[in-house]
C-alpha cells in the first residue's frame, strides 16, 4: 500500500533541507532551546496516535490505530526522528481488525506494543514484538482465562526481559467486569495472570512499576447500579507477582463518575492520577487530579476545568508539579482541541494550552522528553481527514515559531479560504498607519514567505509551496508579533 505523509515541510531541495535541519538542530543545541514542532500524518485513510515514547535516540515512536473501513483496521507502529520527519511506517495486522493501545522501546532498541485483534466481533488481547526498524519478530494473541475476550491496555518490559500487561478481558458468562495482569516471558508466553474486581465491574487503564519491583494500576470500579451508575476511582497496588497489596476507592461527594486515565508513583513514593469527573449539574466533565501518600490513602483531589469538557492523562514533572495532556471543548480554536494543562506540586493550575484548528482535535497519551519538554500524540481533524497528530512542546507548552511573544494586544485576523489552494485573503485590524509585515514559518522556525503588511486587506500566494501545514505571524514595524495563525495550503 502507497502511503503519504502530510507533515510540515521546508521549500527547499532534500539536500539543502538536511543540511538545513542539522544547522537548526545545532543552532538549538548551542542557544540551550529545545526542539518543537506540531505535526500531523496521512497514510491514506483514518490514523490515530495512541501511545508515544521518546526513544534513544532522542526521537519518538508512535503506536495506534489505521482505520481503512467498517469491521478493518491495522496497527499503526510509526518512528519520527527529532524534528517529527518520519523515519518509518508499518502496519500490522492478524485479523482483520487491530489495534495498539500502547507501545514501548525495548533494551534491544526493538519495541513491545499491545493491543486487540478482532474476529467479527470477538475481541483478543494481542501482544506484538519487533525490531528497531519495526519489522515484526513475534505476535501473540494472550488469553489470561478460558475463551477470554478483551484487549491490552498497557504493557512494561521488565528486568527479566519479559512483559506485564495489563488487560481489560473477560470469559463471556463473566459479568463482573474484570481486568488481568499477565506476566510473559521475553518470547511472550505467559508465565502467571492475576484477575481483579470490585463491586459490579471494575477496569485499569494504566500500569506502572514501583520502586519496589511490584505494580500500581489505575482505573475505576462501578460502585452501584441503581438508579444509575456510580463510577469511582480505584487503585491497586501489588507485588512483583501481581497479588494485592492493597486497593483504594476514591469517590467524589458530589459526581457520580470519576476515573483514573493514568497513575505514577511520585517522588515522595506516594502516588498521582489524572483522569476526569462528571459535574452532573452541568453536564459536563472536567480534570480530575488525585494525591495519595504511599498508602494510597489521599492527600489532595483537584478538578480543574472550564465551561465545557476537559479529561487526561499526567505525569509528575522535575519541578514537584504535575503536566496533564488531553482534550478540552472549553478553549481553543476548534470544537475540540488537544489540551495541555500544567499545575503546581498542590494540584493547582499554573498555565493551560490548547492546540488544533477548526475541527476535532485530541490528545490521546504524553510523555515526558528529555529536554524538559513534553510530547503529545492523538488525532486531528482540522489538518486532514483524521491523520495521526504530533506535539512537541518546551516546558512551558510552547510550540515555537519565529518569535513567539506577542506585543500588547493581538490584533484580529480573517483568513480565507483557509484551507486553500492558490491563494487565500487576510483582513486585519490596523492601528493607525503602523506598517509592518507578514511572515510564513515551516515546523523547525524556518521563514518561507515574507508578504509587506502597509495595508488591512492583503492576499497570500502559494507561489510554489508545498502542501501542509503553516505558522503565520504578523509583526509591526517595531518586529514585534501583533496576531498569529495557521494557514493549510491543500
């Protein structure tokens, strides 16, 4: 199959354009500035971004889902270099309908993905081993009880070689709702499963390793039927081989329904999550943030939203504070936009970000880089028809073009069309009689177009540039930034 990627680009010839990337990446390196960009990717029909890790080599892998029609899907398992031009694409698939959930880099520099296999309507929990370059070495579909269905969550390599996988997965007379560990060897053969409820059905979403070799889970326990369901968050934590240390249910005096997305073991040894809660007077839901000490028991809860929906997954950044990245209706450009929310070591909110154009967007999972940044992955609909979406941010959730600090007040801008193909119009607000002018950014900061901004109406040309995905900022004639915005040329 002939794929595309529509990722952010530069105008010039392939050569120049490495020789371009490495003078840029040095030119970061020595200004001590990280590296970012906001990307998204076609192949040719629906992608979506589940799982992304940093890799060795200071690039990224991504793993989801490419959904070509009803009832067919592969795995998406992509590899990006530093700047998020792709190195790699595969795609994988047993039956006809797959998925990864989650992926990890492996000591060998392979990777380790899980996920679900489906047959018709029967889901199978699917475990998937390749090399560095994502050839496949190994699949296989785990059955932690008799005739069990379901798929994988989440996935460790740990010190033994092998895997733990954390699997929402039931046999079809199980109406408890349950969820497994399975503890594999390094050729993916299961050596133990585990088997955890609670109430009238349970589920984990998230698996970490603790310091002391055993598991944290993160999920949510139903905890009454009627008249509707009570939803609340649980916590287990086990030893190295799966048994119960002890469980936690968090609920909130007010929501019905709140779940942990993600877990992690803080530097204090006690424990974080991030997920979402239901406000049922508004009907909308919000951030959920939760503090425990080692025990589980809770130090703080926070809910943190707007006036529409925000959700999402956390880690607990260098500073003793928390970054949480999801999906929020509440700001933003578009009816949904991928979210980034930063708090302080007490859950409170520092600064939030939103990122996306006019239609969906989501971040789905993020990580933590080594530059003190953070990377998000998850899917766009307002930069293609649903492709595969990118973010690399600095610490402070900036994506960088040019310069990025506004002067003052932002002036308005209305482009149009936008998306286009040969050209689009630009109306602005003028003070006064200030002339100053218009520049185009590609991903890595690079002006590709300079346009005299004298007067309120001006027109954008292509004039030969690529299709994909552009940063625009107006300055005045001081060079300050006045208005921003995003140009898709088709």
């Amino acid at each position: 199959m002939r794929t595309q990627s529509k990722i952010f680009f530069s105008p010039l010839p392939s050569a120049l354009l490495h020789l371009t990337c490495i003078f840029c990446l040095l030119s970061a390196a020595a200004s001590s500035q990280p590296i970012t960009f906001e990307k998204y990717y076609d192949f040719g029909a629906t992608e979506e971004g589940y799982s992304v890790q940093q890799t060795s080599d200071g690039g990224y892998i991504i793993a989801g889902q490419q959904r070509i029609g009803i009832g067919f899907s592969n795995i998406l398992l992509q590899k990006v270099d530093s700047i998020g031009q792709t190195q790699w694409t595969k795609f994988i698939n047993y039956y006809s309908d797959n998925q990864a959930w989650s992926v990890k880099q492996t000591v060998d520099k392979g990777y380790i993905l899980t996920g679900e296999t489906r047959l018709g309507s029967t889901p199978y929990v699917y475990l998937v081993r390749t090399d560095s370059i994502g050839d496949t070495l190994w699949t296989k579909r785990v059955f932690p009880c008799l005739n069990c269905q379901g798929y994988g969550r989440d996935v460790l390599q740990t010190t033994d070689g092998g895997y733990t996988i954390l699997a929402l997965a039931a046999a079809p007379s199980d109406t408890t709702g349950p969820f497994y560990l399975i503890k594999t060897n390094a050729s993916g053969d299961t050596l133990w499963t585990k088997k955890y409820t609670h109430a009238y059905g349970s589920a984990g979403y998230s698996l970490k390793q603790t310091s002391d070799g055993g598991y944290i889970i993160g999920g949510m326990t139903i905890l009454a039927t009627n008249p509707s369901a009570k939803f609340a968050v649980y916590l287990i934590k086990t030893d190295v081989n799966g048994d119960t240390l002890w469980t936690k249910i968090i609920a909130d005096t007010v929501s019905n329904s709140i779940r942990a997305y993600s877990v992690q073991q803080t530097s204090d040894g006690g424990y974080f999550t991030s997920g979402s809660v239901y406000n049922p007077g508004i009907l909308t839901t919000d951030v959920y943030l939760i503090k425990t000490d080692a025990g589980g028991d809770t130090l703080w809860t926070r809910k943190i939203g707007g006036a529409g929906d925000e959700g999402g997954v956390g880690q607990q950044t260098s500073d003793g504070g928390y970054i949480i990245a999801g999906s929020t209706t509440s700001f933003g450009s578009g009816s949904a936009d991928a979210y980034l929310l930063k708090t302080d070591s007490d859950g409170n909110k520092v600064w939030e970000k939103a990122f996306g154009g006019i239609s969906d967007d989501q971040g789905n999972h993020l990580e933590l880089t080594s530059d003190g940044g953070f990377v998000i992955t998850g899917i766009t609909t307002s930069f293609g028809s649903g492709d595969v979406y990118l973010i690399k941010t600095d610490s402070n959730g900036v994506v960088m073009t040019g310069i990025d600090e506004f002067a003052g007040r932002e002036i308005k801008l209305k482009i149009y069309p936008n998306p286009f193909f040969s050209y689009a119009n630009v109306e602005m607000e003028k003070e006064g009689d200030d002339s100053g002018y218009m520049a185009i950014y590609d991903a890595i900061g690079q002006e590709v177009k300079r346009i005299n901004a004298e007067n309120s109406s001006l027109v954008i040309h292509r004039s030969g540039l690529p299709a994909g995905l552009y940063f625009l900022n107006v300055y005045n004639s001081l060079g300050q930034i006045i208005a921003r915005s995003k140009i898709i040329i088709q």
